[in-house]
C-alpha cells in the first residue's frame, strides 16, 4: 500500500515547497513580525535612553 501512495506524496510535498504562494505569506509573516519587534524595541529604547540621560 504504501508504494501505491509514495509518487502522491512526492508530488503533494513538491508542490508545497515550490508554492510561490507559501513563501510570500511566510515572507510577509516574518516581515511583519520583524517590524513589530524593531517598533518595540525602538520604543523600549527610547524610553530608556530619556529615564538614563537624567
């Protein structure tokens, strides 16, 4: 049985990984992430360079 489902597998898998579709959301994912975490980070620090400088 499982050699009758393995050349559905492979083509299921390849066309995951080579989906255009897939990576762009993941792209714009991590982006997004990234953005949120630099925007925190520069609030946090901003605010600890202004309580520091006095």
């Amino acid at each position: 049985m499982k050699y009758l489902w393995t050349p559905y597998v492979c083509m299921l898998t390849a066309f995951g990984l080579c989906s255009q579709e897939l990576w762009t959301k993941l792209f714009k994912w991590i982006c997004a992430a990234c953005y949120a975490f630099v925007l925190s980070a520069a609030v946090a620090m901003v605010i600890g360079l202004s309580l520091w400088r006095e």
